[in-house]
C-alpha cells in the first residue's frame, strides 16, 4: 500500500511538473509577442507583463513537489556527510518532518488568501485586472502536493523504501576524491 501511495504521488508530481514547463514556455511565448508588439509594431502591451509574472510565479510553486521528488533542492550537506549512516537517516527524517510542517502551514495561509480572493472577487490593479483566485490557486495547489510528497517522503523513509540521496556528478560521498588529473 505505502508503495501504490508514493507511486501516485510521484506521478501526480511529474504531472504538476509538465504544467509548470507549460506555463514557463507559455511565459517565454508571451515575452517574445510583447517584444514583437512594442518594438516592432510599436503597439501598446497591457495584459503580457502582469501574465508572465503570474505564469513564471505559478510554475516556480507547482513545480516544487517534482523538485522534491527529484531531491533537486538546495542543501547543506556538511554536517551529513560528516555523521554516519544511521544518524544520517534521522537528520533525513527529522528535515522531512519539519518540511512537511512547514508546507502545511503554508498550505492553511495560502488557502485562506486564496478563499478571500474568490470570494472578495478581488482583481489585480492593473489595466488587465485578471480576477486574482486564479493565479493564488497556484499557491494551495503546490502546498497541498508538497505536504502528499513530503508524506510520500517520510513514508518511504520509515518503510525502508528510500533511494541514496543523488550526489553531484555522480560522487560517492564515502569515496576519497582522487587528485589524478587526465
């Protein structure tokens, strides 16, 4: 069951993960109209900037579980590799506890601007004025998938079923690095 439950969730990460490249190349596709309607055809531009801000913000958060699951977020990893194995386990189950803390309590403030929002109708301030629940949903949506990955994380922790953390290039952190230069 736990494996059925991190595997769902992994994909549901990947899938979150393909609609943020979708809003960054819709991003880059509406900065290059804005450029080709200001300079080229010399015409007003109203609604590209306040939407590449919200496509661009969108994607950085919903891509965020994926970047979880890959491990590809940034970490400090001195006092890791100085400790051994077992401890190391436990610093990785007490970091993924606090992260999940972390998104849930950010998942509640954000669900609670996101709700204001739609229900208020607010609306941005610019000439545009987009209604703001839609890019807010972005906020929730990530937070809520990061507390399922991170619970995915822990799960797979605690069971046993945790993959060796990707190091850079490959590196075996229990490997004395070689001076030999080709």
């Amino acid at each position: 069951m736990v494996q059925v439950y991190i595997r769902v969730v992994g994909q549901m990460s990947r899938a979150f993960a393909v609609l943020a490249t979708g809003l960054m190349i819709s991003a880059m596709v509406v900065v290059c109209q804005m450029i080709l309607m200001r300079y080229v055809f010399r015409l007003p531009t109203i609604w590209q900037n306040d939407f590449v801000v919200f496509a661009a913000t969108g994607a950085m958060f919903l891509g965020a579980p994926y970047v979880l699951l890959r491990g590809g977020h940034v970490g400090v990893d001195v006092v890791e590799l100085m400790v051994s194995e077992g401890v190391r386990r436990r610093l990785r189950l007490v970091a993924s506890l606090l992260g999940l803390s972390f998104c849930a309590v950010m998942l509640a403030a954000t669900w609670i601007q996101f709700h204001d929002a739609w229900a208020g109708n607010w609306r941005h301030s610019s000439v545009w004025g987009p209604p703001l629940w839609i890019p807010l949903s972005a906020l929730p949506l990530s937070f809520a998938m990061l507390c399922l990955q991170y619970v995915a994380e822990i799960a797979a922790q605690l069971s046993g079923l945790v993959e060796e953390p990707i190091t850079p290039a490959g590196i075996d952190p229990e490997t004395p690095a070689s001076t030999d230069l080709p």
